[in-house]
C-alpha cells in the first residue's frame, strides 16, 4: 500500500499473541476526504483494509482475502485521532483485529471503536 494512505505508526507493542500498533490518524489522508463532508470519519472498509495491510506487514498472515465477519464499528475514527489497532493472528489462517481510541499504553482500559475477523487462505 502507498505509505500516504497509511496513517502514522507511532508506537508497536508485541505481546506472547498480539501485535499493538500506536496509530495517528492524520487529517491529512484521502480517506477523510468526501467520508462525511462536515463530520468526517474512517471509513470501516478501510479500517478493515488496514488491519489487513499491517498484519501482512507484521508477518502475522499470508493469503488471499475470503471473508470477513462480526464486525462491530462502535465508535467512529475521526482526523487526528491516535488509536491503538490490536492484530491477533489465528493458526486457522483467521485474523481478528480491534481499534481502540487514545494513546494510553494501558491498551484494556481504552474504549473500543471497531472490531472484527477477518479470514485468509
């Protein structure tokens, strides 16, 4: 993926079956743009789209996209946000990826914006 299309990665914590990755999400990227005029926010395909590029980049998962399910967008991801994406990769060749708002490190005790699993083959 383009390096402008990715939000900035300010932080990464690896634990013994995550991958958390600090993200700042600059007003300045083209997924804002037109995602609603006046109130605008990341679109959850690209949430999606995300979680699959940096787990890919992470080596957590290889394979082609084959589904998705129990996506649950909860709180939206506006310009300027900073969130945590927490990647958790499965031996079934399933990903499940949550966004949570804020830059604290205690990553638990912030409120979850999105979540959902994504499957690959």
């Amino acid at each position: 993926m383009d390096s402008s299309l990715l939000p900035a990665l300010l932080a990464r914590q690896a634990t013994s079956d995550s991958v958390q990755l600090l993200l700042h999400l600059s007003a300045d990227l083209p997924w804002f743009s037109g995602h609603f005029p006046g109130a605008p926010l990341l679109p959850g395909v690209t949430q999606l789209q995300l979680a699959i590029h940096f787990a890919r980049a992470e080596k957590l998962l290889t394979g082609e996209f084959q589904g998705m399910d129990q996506l649950k967008f909860q709180r939206p991801l506006r310009p300027d946000d900073h969130c945590w994406l927490i990647l958790r990769a499965h031996g079934d060749g399933q990903l499940r990826f949550e966004y949570r708002l804020g830059s604290a490190e205690d990553v638990d005790t912030l409120p979850l914006a999105s979540s959902g699993r994504v499957k690959l083959s």
